[in-house]
C-alpha cells in the first residue's frame, strides 16, 4: 500500500536525484559573476522578496514557474541562478525550467539563508 511515508521517500529520491543536474554556484562566485552574463532568480514569495535579496536578482515566485515555465524564455541564453529560502523551491523550479528546455541552470548554494548568515549584501 502507498503510504505517506513512502510518498517521502520516493519524493526525496526523486529532488535528490534532480538535483544533481544541477551545479551549485557559490556565494563568492556569483559575487565575481557579471552581473550582465547571469540571470539571477530569486523564486520565494513577493513578500519575501521584498524583506530582502541577493543584489540584481528578480523575483519570480516558483508558483508562476511551475504555472508558466516559459516565463524565463528570454534568459535561455544566460545561466540561470535559481535560489529560494532554503532550497527546495529552487530545486521545484529548476525541475520545471529544465522540462521547458532550460540547460543552463544553477542552484546557489546555501541559498538565502547562507547568504544572510555570511553577512552578505542584501537589496531591499
């Protein structure tokens, strides 16, 4: 019988799995990065977003992603850094952008909460 356990198991395979198609991106190499060569995405909440983010990021909430993944059409051509709280939206809509032909994707790593932990600059 399908249990709620194993629909978490099977869940986390799955976003681990993913995931690995996926590179990481550090705090200090999107700090480098230009900021003309990489779309930055921060896809938390409007609410979120606003509280403050990662400088030269927009905001796209994962659920617009994963209503509409053709929403980021324009930046296929750039990487895309996808971050998010903690990382599991992130990880949604990169799944969701690589289904819409996205190859070029990037996860940063630690995600907001690392970025605040480090003492980073954070635009509001």
């Amino acid at each position: 019988m399908f249990n709620h356990v194993t629909f978490w198991i099977l869940s986390l395979l799955s976003f681990s799995a993913f995931s690995s198609n996926v590179g990481d991106i550090s705090q200090q190499e999107l700090l480098e990065a230009n900021t003309n060569s990489v779309v930055i995405v921060d896809v938390r909440t409007p609410e979120e977003f606003q509280q403050g983010h990662v400088p030269n990021a927009i905001n796209v909430p994962l659920s617009n992603i994963i209503d509409n993944p053709a929403i980021l059409r324009i930046s296929k051509e750039k990487p895309i850094v996808l971050y998010c709280r903690s990382g599991y939206r992130a990880g949604k809509a990169a799944e969701a952008l690589q289904k819409n032909g996205h190859q070029n994707l990037r996860h940063l790593k630690g995600d907001m909460q690392a970025w605040l932990k480090a003492g980073l600059p954070v635009a509001k």
